[in-house]
C-alpha cells in the first residue's frame, strides 16, 4: 500500500447529525433530524456560504496511524525502545575538526588535482580518508551508542553540488553507510545489536523560503528536485547496509516532506521497509522551525509516515530545548520520542567550539529521561564519544518512556 493510500486511509469522514430548532437553523430538511420537524426552507436562504456545501472536515483515526510497518530491517528495535534508552552517537564535524586535515588530506590521491578547494567537504573524506570516519564511529560505539549515523549529513547530490561533486553523491552514501556498517559489526553482539543510521541533512536549500528577500516567490529549488536527490541517497544509503533511515535538523518541512516521500517512494519500489527517525530543528525562542511551524504543526505535517520516533536536534543546548520536548512528547504519545541537542550554545573559545561538559550534557539529557519525555538520547554539534559515554551512563537505570505502539500484523 502506498503511502499517500494509507494516508487517505488514515482520514475517516465524520458527518454529524444536525439537531437544531427551525428557527436558528439554516440547514435543508434532509440533513435535520425527524424530531426538529423543520419547514421547507426559501431556497435563497441555501448559499454556498453554507456548512452543507462544503466537504466534511476530516480526523485521523488513530487505529490507522498509531500502528508500525513490518520491518525488514532493524525488526528489533521497537523492542529494545520498549524496555531502554537506546543511545544515539553525537557529532561528527566535532570529531573531524579534532584530526585538523589539511587540504591536500581532504584531497587524497584520487582528488589531487581537483579544480576547486575541497576542505570542509566532510562526506569526501570516507572516499578518501576512510581510516578517519572509522575511528569516529569506533570510539562512538566504543562508549556505548546503539545507533551510528553515517557520514552523509551533506551527501545529497544538492549539497556536493556546492563542491562541485554532484556526481559523487551516490558513491559517498554506500561508502560512507559501509563504513559505519563495518563498524557496528565488529563489536555488536547477539545480545547488544549495534545499528546504523542513515543520515539525510536537510540540504543547503528551501524550497519554502526565497533567497531573495526583495522577491518573496523566488526559490533557489523545488520539491522535485529535492525528490530525486533524497531518492538517490536513500538507495545509495539502503545499499551500503543502513538499518533505519534518519531525517534530521529539518528546518523546512516542505524539504522533509520530499525526503518523505522519495523514502516511501523507495520502499515500494524496493520491497524494503527501514524504520524511521524524523528530527526538526527548533532555531530560536519562538519554538518554531525556520519555515514557521510550531512543534505540534510540524509533527501533524509529518506524522503520515508512520515513524519509529519524531524528535528534535541541533540549534539549542538541552535548556532551551526542554520545552519543546516537553510539547513533542504531549502530541506524540503515540510515537517514540528522540532528542540529541547541541552541547549548549557556541562558544568559539571551547575545544569543541559549544560551551557543554559531559558532566552538564549528561545530566540535562537525564532530567529529559527522567520526566519520562524520551526513548532515543544522543548528541549534535559540540558534542564527544565523552558526552554520549556520560550520557548513556546517566540514563543507565531510569525507566523507559512508556509506549504502545503496536507493529503491524
């Protein structure tokens, strides 16, 4: 069944009888109720201002919604998420900052004499420093995470497009997605599976805002493109051994929902069903993402996809996020609940460039565990393999975020 199917099946009409005395209705005999015994009303009193003119307005049916696809891969997981905190990895342009690569490291051979400047272009380097991306995980998984992302937050054929290496994409995402792969089994036990995250950034582009602020309509891409580019990623990343497909820092819905449906769009096509991990990005105090969604807004525009869990990263230390959360965990009670925030505001000055100790991280990512506000912690910008080894140990023994989300039959 495809996606927009189930969505349709998901929306079930509810028409209500109407019950009204004749003299404050305005609605034709038919849809009265036979107690009212109304007359027979003028037909210029029937307008197309009425209620009657209009479709009902539609309410999801939760037995539709609140129910997970069978997986094929990562069928354990729901489980897991039942009984523990399962701990996401944190950042991986932290790390790579730590190796301070030169621009000929970037390069490697193959790239040596490539026409333009290639520093900074993370998702290069698991073409051309493999041994660099390895270790990363390695020392994530090393301190306890579950699930690792691949290193392919920028790896869309729109964002290489930057660098100039648009057709390098679908390579990078089965490269990088090998590595973390190769990684998880090599210490992942049948007792302790260990899981890969294939990461979808949200692109450099929007396809909701224009780049030109003296010309509102103008858009730099549009969904179609955006399409293509997250189909792409999403079989290169499926591929190279991804167990779940992760969604994240979104700052513009309208971009999610074109990675949403080049997912879907994948799994029929594939036969495959990975499970799902959606994450927004709250930018500022207004506790909307930057296209102008509330949280709650945000998850009704995505929920349709029927994700593992729906959660927040990025943009604000654990402080300023906990609100949001705390909204996230009240209209999605029905989904698991991710959170993996920055280590605190920037700050040039610190190592990592973010103010946060794993002593401070940790425990705010506790107080979230604690309230019973979410299932899957981890870390963003600024964040360590010392982080998540602090936060994993403090939500060792809290009690896991109840859910009751039943896996489809």
């Amino acid at each position: 069944m495809s996606g927009l199917i189930r969505h349709a099946y998901a929306l079930r009409v509810q028409p209500h009888p109407i019950n009204l005395p004749y003299k404050t209705s305005r609605y034709p005999a038919a849809h009265c109720t036979s107690a009212t015994k109304p007359r027979k009303l003028p037909k210029a009193r029937i307008n197309s201002l009425s209620p009657l003119m209009h479709p009902p307005i539609p309410s999801y049916n939760p037995a539709a919604m609140n129910t997970l696809p069978a997986y094929t891969r990562a069928q354990a997981l729901p489980a897991t998420l039942q009984k523990r905190f399962v701990i996401l990895d944190g950042a991986m342009g932290t790390m790579i900052q730590r190796f301070k690569l030169t621009e000929e490291q970037y390069r490697g051979v193959r790239f040596k004499d490539f026409h333009r400047d290639v520093k900074g272009n993370n998702e290069l380097l698991s073409l051309t420093r493999p041994d660099v991306i390895s270790a990363i995980h390695e020392q994530y998984l090393g301190c306890g995470a579950d699930l690792i992302e691949t290193n392919t937050f920028g790896a869309t054929s729109v964002a290489q497009a930057d660098y100039d290496m648009a057709d390098l994409a679908y390579e990078m995402n089965v490269a990088s997605a090998r590595l973390a792969r190769a990684a998880c089994d090599k210490i992942a036990t049948p007792d302790h599976p260990r899981y890969v995250a294939g990461a979808l950034g949200p692109t450099p582009k929007t396809a909701s805002i224009s780049p030109d602020v003296n010309d509102p309509g103008a858009r730099n891409i549009d969904f179609e493109q955006l399409r293509a580019a997250y189909y792409e990623q999403t079989e290169a990343l499926v591929e190279g051994g991804a167990d779940v497909l992760l969604v994240e820092t979104i700052f513009d819905t309208l971009n999610a929902k074109a990675a949403l449906f080049a997912i879907d769009e994948f799994f029929e096509k594939s036969g495959e069903r990975l499970p799902l991990i959606i994450s927004g990005t709250v930018t500022d105090a207004s506790g909307r993402i930057l296209s102008g969604q509330t949280v709650t807004a945000f998850w009704h525009s995505v929920r349709h996809a029927r994700p593992l869990a729906i959660g927040l990263n990025c943009a604000l230390g654990a402080t300023l996020m906990r609100p949001y959360i705390q909204e996230l965990n009240r209209v999605a009670e029905d989904t698991f609940i991710s959170c993996y925030p920055n280590a605190g505001l920037p700050n040039p000055m610190s190592d990592t460039g973010f103010d946060e100790t794993p002593e401070v991280t940790s425990r705010l990512v506790h107080e979230f565990a604690a309230e019973g506000l979410v299932n899957i912690v981890g870390g963003c910008c600024g964040t360590t393999p010392d982080h998540i080894g602090a936060i994993a140990k403090a939500v060792e023994k809290v009690p896991a975020r109840k859910m009751f989300y039943a896996a489809e039959a």
